[in-house]
C-alpha cells in the first residue's frame, strides 16, 4: 500500500512540475529551464547522497553520458512541447515511451530473425500509434506541428534512457547517482544552448518561484518512484504512473482552458491501454 501512495504522489507532482514548466515558458526558454532544473536537481542529489552515505564518484562515466545525452535531450524536446501544446497532450506524447520500448524490442527481434515475435506486443504498438492520430488530429489545429513531433520524438528518446538506466543499475550504479550525473549534464547542456542562442532572461520573484518549483518536484517525483520501484510491485508501478495523463488533463482544463476534443480522450485512453500492455508483455519472462 505504501508504494501505491509513492506512485501516485509521484505521477501527482510530476503533472505539478509539467505546470510550472507551462507557466514558466512565458518567461524562459526550454534550455533555461532545462538549466534550472539540473542545478536544483543536482544540488539536491548531492545533498541526499551525502545525508545516506552515497558518494558521487563514478566507474563507469561512459554509460552516464549515453544515458544523459538520451534523456537531456528527450527533456529538451519534452519542456519545448508543454510551451506550446495543451499540457495534456505533451504530457500523453512523452508517456508514448512504453510503446515505443516495444517498438524496440519487435525491431531488435526483427534484426535477429526471433521467431519469438509476440503478435500481442504489434497489436499494443499499433493501438498506441493509433492513439497519437486520434490526439493530434484534433489538437494540431491552432497548435505548431512542431510541438507534436517534439513531444513524440521526447518519448522515442525517453524510452532509449530507460534501457540505459537498466543498464546503469547492472553495473551497481545507485539511483541517487543516475539522477545526479543526469542533472548535471542537463545543467551544463541548458546553460550551453542558451548562451549559443538568445542568452539569459532577466529574472522576477515569480520566474524564480516556478524554476525552483520545476526543480523540487522533479527531484522529489523522482524519489518517491524509486522507493516505489523499490518496494512495490513493478507492474502495479508502471499502471499508476499514467495517473500522471490524468492529472496533467485536469490541471490543463483548470489553469489554462485546454480544449476537450472526444476524440482526443479516446487517443489518450488508447495509449495507456497499449502503455500498460506493453509494459506486462516485456515484463514476462522468455
């Protein structure tokens, strides 16, 4: 029960942080607050690390930049999607990234003549395409084509920075130092992108609320589903994250007068079902 309470806290205040980069974008660039995010992010590992007796050094720099270039960029792509489309469908867009770790594996398979290829994880794959033409139909309308190809491609990218975590905690990497070493180089590549494009925005009292606030409830989503992970069950985890779809729907009808298209709804509704079976079929073992 404990690691259900986590989880939805979680997807909660990962919806919460989505509002804040919405709010925020008026006044900063997504590198900006790319750059805001790393420095709160990494400030408050390193602090954590040191509270739990982690240390920071690393052996295996190399899969922490694979990892961070992946990821980085997904939340690049990611922020500049929630600027400019309804918080919902950015949100949805990026939650694409459990089906497109089975477009992963089917390609993988394919690459490998399997004739293991699971019928049911085409179908999942294919029911989750299907959902992001039933989003965007409706929703591009008035909204930059652009914004939905970032925030497709954020959840191509994404899924690529999972496989590597995985690949990270086989080596005995501590979740504390992933989430570092990725704030980090989110930091640094922020601060690099917006001194190579339209520099620094002056800051407000209300500028800096919201980049603080997209730092701490990033870094503290990002805690409670580790523990979650940790302690519950990982389907059950992977279900109640797209809690956070829900949320971000409520918040976007709420604070910023999203429109609601049915079909929309039913395109979302159609990429948690293929996100959810996805995640059960890959978790079966061979």
């Amino acid at each position: 029960m404990q690691a259900v309470l986590f989880m939805v806290l979680a997807a909660l205040l990962f919806s919460m942080m989505g509002v804040a980069v919405k709010l925020a974008s008026a006044s900063y660039s997504a590198p900006e607050i790319v750059f805001y995010r790393g420095l709160v992010g990494a400030c408050t590992m390193w602090a954590w690390g040191r509270w739990h007796g982690v240390g920071m050094r690393t052996q295996v720099p190399g899969l922490h930049v694979w990892r961070s270039a992946s990821g980085v960029s997904a939340l690049l792509l990611w922020f500049s999607a929630i600027a400019v489309l309804p918080l919902a469908t950015a949100v949805t867009l990026n939650y694409m990234s459990s089906v497109w770790m089975a477009v992963f594996v089917i390609a993988s398979a394919a690459w490998r003549h399997s004739a293991r290829l699971d019928a049911r994880l085409l179908a999942a794959v294919a029911a989750g395409f299907a959902g992001v033409v039933l989003i965007l139909q409706p929703t591009l309308n008035g909204y930059p084509v652009w914004g939905g190809v970032a925030g497709l491609a954020s959840g191509m990218l994404s899924a690529m920075a999972y496989f590597q975590v995985t690949a990270l905690g086989r080596a005995g990497e501590p979740e504390s130092r992933v989430v570092f070493y990725f704030s980090i180089c989110g930091a640094v590549a922020g601060a690099a992108l917006v001194m190579l494009g339209q520099g620094w925005h002056a800051h407000s009292a209300r500028g800096l609320g919201l980049l603080l606030a997209t730092g701490l409830l990033a870094t503290t989503a990002q805690l409670l589903m580790t523990r979650a992970y940790a302690i519950g069950r990982p389907l059950t985890n992977a279900t109640l994250q797209y809690l956070g779809i829900v949320f971000s729907f409520g918040w976007g009808v709420m604070l910023f007068d999203d429109p609601v298209h049915a079909a929309a709804l039913a395109g979302m509704g159609l990429i948690v079902c293929a996100g959810m079976a996805a995640a059960r079929l890959r978790a079966r073992p061979d």
